[in-house]
C-alpha cells in the first residue's frame, strides 16, 4: 500500500520495499535523491504542500549511503538529511553522507527500568570525549583523540559504586571537528560521528569484549559485532547498559542556535535560497549566539524539528530526560511558546523523563506549567547555593581568624519553588571549571580549598564539608567529572591543545587523598538513599554561628518523621563540647563522619562514637538538645533511632 506523502516520517525511513524519504525544503526548486541504491544518479521527489518533497524508493537497505541534492533560487548541490540518524567518517565531515539506519533491531537489554524518582536523583556530568580513552595497551590516549560512546563503559560500575544513578552527558550530536565541548551541533539526529570505535579497528574486540562482560555480570545475553558496528548502536549501547546497572542517561541539548562552522551541506540555506540574508536561511534567524545562529521559532517546521529531535531521543535511544541548554536565549528571541509546545509534547511522549532547564532569567516561570502561564520544565539549574558554599570556602581558605560569614549558605539550603528536586544543585559544571573560559572561570572545589597546596589536610577537609553540604542538602545533587576524587585542575574539552587538562584517573592508584575522597562521595551517597529525608524537602536551618563557624540544619519527612540532622563545621579546631539543639529527646545515630575519611580509616578521628542521647535543656528553637563533637572542618550527620 503506497504510503501517504503527508503522514510520512521525516528522513529516510525503511520499508519491506526500501524506504521512504521527506524533506522540507519550501523555496527550493527541486529535489532529488542521490545514494548507492542508485549509483548515485538523480531520484527525483515529488514536491507535496507546504514545501515538503517525498520520495517511495525501491531497493534501499539498512547501510546505504544517501544526500539530498536541492537546487534552488541562490544556488544547488548536495545537503545533508536534517533527520540524517547517522553520518559517514569516510568521506569526512562536512562532506559526509548519511546512512539509512534500521533502528528497531537493535538488542535492548533494559525492559523493565525505570528512572528513579526526581528528589532521589543523584546527577554525574560527564564529558564522552575528555572522560576516558585507553589503548589495549592501558595508555591513556585522549591528547590523540577523543574517548568514544563505548569507552564511557570502563567506568560504568565505578560510577554504579560511586552511587550515582544518573549520568548527564554533554552534548553528543554531530559538531564540526573531532573535538568540541558540543554546543555546536550541527547535525542534530546523528551522534557525533568521532564517539565512534570503527569496527575495522584493532581494539574494536576489547569494546566488545567489555560489553559482554558487564552484561554476562547481570546474566544477559552478548552483542554480536553487526549489534555495535556503527554509531547509533553504540551510543544505545551505553544508554542500554547504563539502564541494566541501574543508572539513567540525561542528554545535554541545545536549541537556542545550532552551528558555528555550518558548511555548505548543512541546514544553513537549506533550500538554496540566495544567501546574505540570515532570516531566508530556512531553519534560523539572523541573530547570532554563541558563535552560531539562533532557530526562527516562530516557524511551526522549525518548533517541529527540535521537537520531534527530543522526542527521537526518546523513542530511538531510551534516554530519560534532557538538560536544555541556556533557554533563555529561547525566550528573549520568541520562543516562549515554542518552550511550552516542547515540555508538552515531551510529558505527553515519557512522563517520567525529567526537564531540566538552564534558565537566567525568572526561574519561578520557566517552572510553572503552561495552564498557568510557564514554560512547564520540571527543574532548573541552581547558582546560588553554589555560590553561598564557595564563597564560605574562600573565606575559610584566607585562615582560622579570618571572616567567616555561613548566612548565604544557611539562606540557599531552603528550596526556593516548592519541592526541592526543582533545583539541580553544583559546585562544579562544565563551564565554571573549564580552561578556556575567560569570562568566570572558578577554581575546582579543591583548589579553592586551600591554593597553595589542593593535597593539604585544609583542602582535603574542606573539599569534604562542601560536597557533604552539596549531597546532603535539598535539590538534585550533580558531580562534575573528578569532583570526586578532587581534581584540581581545569578540565578542557581539547585536551590535545590543552596538553595538561585532563582529568587524572591514575591518582586513584597513587594518591591517597584521592581514593580517601571517592569513598567518601561513594559513602554519603548511601546515608542520601538510606535515610529519606535527605532526599525530600524539609529543612530548618536553625544554627548559625559564624563566631564559631558552625552550621546546624534538620531534615524530616511530614507524617514520617525520620528525622535527621545535619552538623557543619569550618573550624579549624575541634569542637569538643558543643551544646546543640536536637528536635527529640533520646538516642540519635551518629550516621556520618567526614572525619573518618582523612587518611581512611583515620585512627585519629574526633567524634562521638557512633551515637549521641539527646536530653538536655531546650537550645536553639527545639525542646531537647546535646553535647556534641564537632571535628575541625567536618560534616556531621545523625538519624533519629
């Protein structure tokens, strides 16, 4: 039965004949098919209403090579399929071909996952081609070329330990080069061709081989080679294996601009249109941003195409849930309702993915839902807590007797929209800690911690209060690739330019305070799942002393209780009787101490032995109260019993 040119999916798309391919492309004045199904010579399509062209094309299979070859008013020649789903390295970008793809056969493994709920997310931001790259040799080769999709999978069950359960990749769609922090995506319905590990590769075996292994550990059947051949199935691998361990994939996207180097065969002029005039280049405007142009969100093809990409996501790689890069840009250039079309249309499609939103500008109304007005996401990404923390960070750096104020710190832990998981919490991210930032680039947490030497028992204790303030406070927590075993240095997404900016896994073999420190996250990333209220949305702050340089917060659940309380501490001297109000009489667990964790297991470590009793005099707003050990520069955490 023919196919209805009107309901025909976008790109090329098999059939049990060959394949359908639409495009849109208004102003051009014609379209043909060019790919090995017919040597390459000219298919015409039809042109149907509103400028899309269709084409039913016998003979085509899974692996050809396929481009448009749009003639029109400014020019003509070959353009890349928009809903290409896959590129060719050979020939190379910006000259590539799109493949036609067979995604249904891929072998998903990950029936019956589910993401965990939004306040109980722990988030891992992770750069696919600064992360992790190593010959089969063990030398660690990303100063030569970038990690792969499927080199994320060595750290698979050290991040399944570490006790995240959602990794936030940076953006993987295709980009011009080979190196890229991602925001100039070109391409947006092919991973980034240079994330792949060509099959004729001599270490294609061991990605094989580390595939099977994690899924023979789970008691799943193996990937044939033809299953991870190319750069679609890889990247669903890792999300498919990501899923089988437990942990959610969240893609980084960008549709405020695309581009940068946009080539002659991109989408910049798709249809061919005489050039000089950004606003006729079909898919954008003439405003610029970030090096690129900002979409024309006032077209419904346009508010379609980057729709219909998430929702791709969705249904083609199973990911759950999107960070939307600086949607401000979106709403001061229009696009507000395209926002609301878009969370929509994606709470509609997987409820339960999560929509995370970079948002400068008013957050209260990118959160509220589109009945009342709002652009509907379900979280935003937070700065002030992260600020509040560093700059009490910078203070305690300067010296035992220098000013301390822990008042912003004890402001930004209430949730300022309700339910906390609304914020998603850092000390560190992509841009704030990245060499090449000139605008306000920040110090790791552990160099901020003590400049002089990030390896000092001041860094190193330090570094622990304020990612315990970070884990254990309301929001979703989110780590930076390294922040957990204290990298200090910059990170770059070119490590091949920037020959020192590469994340320094080896110093968990050899740095004590490293390895110390990753226990430590690993560690109160368990005491976070083991005791609710650290994941819900109560909190009082009901102990400030900037004197003393101590910081007190309870935690409960309302009709639970369960309650927990949170002790912090930028002393540089032990407290050894501190008088601290606690919200019941009794025995309180002593459930946490960072201490422990300086020299692991430090046999020097102040506390108070595993457990308190609560009975004293009313103190500090509660009706019972303690005498505490607080260790210099520590986090305590206790559970009522």
């Amino acid at each position: 039965m023919p196919t209805d040119p009107d309901q025909a999916r976008m790109g090329a798309n098999l059939t049990p004949f060959g394949a359908t391919f639409r495009t849109w492309a208004p102003a051009a004045t014609a379209v043909t098919l060019r790919g090995a199904f017919n040597s390459w010579s000219d298919y015409p399509l039809a042109r149907h209403a509103d400028g899309y062209w269709f084409a039913e094309v016998p003979g085509v299979k899974e692996g050809d090579q396929y481009k448009f070859f749009v003639s029109g008013l400014g020019s003509t020649g070959y353009k890349r399929d928009p809903f290409a789903r896959a590129l060719t390295l050979d020939p190379p970008f910006p000259a590539s071909n799109c493949f036609v793809t067979r995604p249904e056969t891929f072998p998903w493994h990950d029936k019956g996952f589910r993401p965990k709920p939004f306040n109980e997310l722990v988030l891992y931001q992770l750069h696919v081609g600064a992360f992790w790259c190593r010959d089969m040799q063990g030398h660690d080769r990303r100063r030569e070329k970038p990690g792969r999709f499927l080199d994320v999978l060595f750290k698979l069950e050290y991040l399944a330990d570490l006790g995240v359960n959602a990794v936030q990749l940076l953006p993987i769609q295709e980009f011009s080069g080979p190196r890229s922090l991602g925001y100039n995506g070109i391409d947006l319905y092919s991973p980034e061709m240079d994330y792949t590990v060509q099959p004729a590769a001599p270490d294609f075996q061991q990605y094989i081989d580390k595939a099977n292994q994690l899924l023979a550990n789970r008691g799943l059947p193996p990937f044939r080679q033809t299953e991870l051949d190319c750069q679609t199935k890889q990247l669903m691998a890792l999300v498919d294996l990501f899923h089988v361990y437990g942990i959610s994939i969240i893609f980084d996207v960008v549709y405020n601009h695309a581009g940068g180097d946009f080539g002659p065969e991109g989408i910049y002029f798709y249809d061919r249109e005489p050039e000089g005039d950004n606003n006729r280049s079909l898919y954008f405007t003439d405003q610029g941003w970030a090096g690129g142009l900002v979409f024309a969100y006032w077209k419904q093809e346009v508010r379609q195409f980057l729709i219909d990409n998430a929702r791709f996501f969705f249904d083609e790689y199973h990911v759950d849930g999107f960070r939307f890069d600086e949607v401000t840009v979106i709403d001061s250039h229009g696009g507000w309702n395209f926002l609301q079309d878009l969370t929509d249309s994606l709470r509609y499609r997987k409820p339960e993915a999560i929509l995370i939103a970079e948002y400068w500008a008013d957050q209260r109304s990118v959160l509220r839902s589109h009945r009342d007005g709002g652009a509907g996401f379900d979280a935003v990404v937070a700065s002030s807590l992260r600020q509040s923390i560093r700059g009490a960070l910078a203070q305690a750096a300067a010296g035992k007797d220098a000013p301390l104020n822990l008042d912003g710190i004890a402001a930004d832990l209430n949730p300022p929209y309700g339910e906390a998981w609304r914020s998603v919490q850092h000390l560190e991210n992509q841009d704030v800690v990245r060499i090449d930032n000139h605008t306000d680039r920040q110090p790791r947490v552990a160099a901020l911690a003590d400049s002089s030497n990030a390896r000092s028992w001041y860094a190193r204790s330090r570094s622990r209060v304020a990612n315990g303030l970070l884990l254990a406070a309301p929001g979703i927590p989110m780590l930076f690739m390294g922040q957990e075993f204290m990298e200090d240095k910059y990170w770059s997404d070119s490590p091949n330019y920037f020959a020192d900016s590469l994340i320094w896994w080896e110093g968990l073999d050899s740095d004590r305070a490293m390895r110390d420190h990753v226990r430590f996250i690993r560690e109160l990333t368990q005491v976070r799942r083991n005791y609710r209220a650290l994941c819900g949305d109560r909190i009082n702050v009901y102990h400030i002393r900037n004197d003393n340089r101590v910081l007190a917060f309870h935690r409960w659940l309302d009709g639970f209780g369960e309650d927990v309380v949170v002790v912090v501490s930028l002393r540089e001297e032990t407290w050894w009787s501190y008088e601290l109000g606690f919200p019941r009489d009794g025995e309180w667990a002593e459930v946490f101490n960072s201490d422990v964790y300086d020299g692991w297991m430090n046999p020097a470590a102040a506390g108070n032995g595993g457990r308190i009793t609560a009975g004293g005099p009313p103190r500090h707003g509660f009706q019972s109260s303690a005498t505490i050990v607080i260790p210099a520069n520590s986090i305590l955490i206790f559970a009522a019993r």
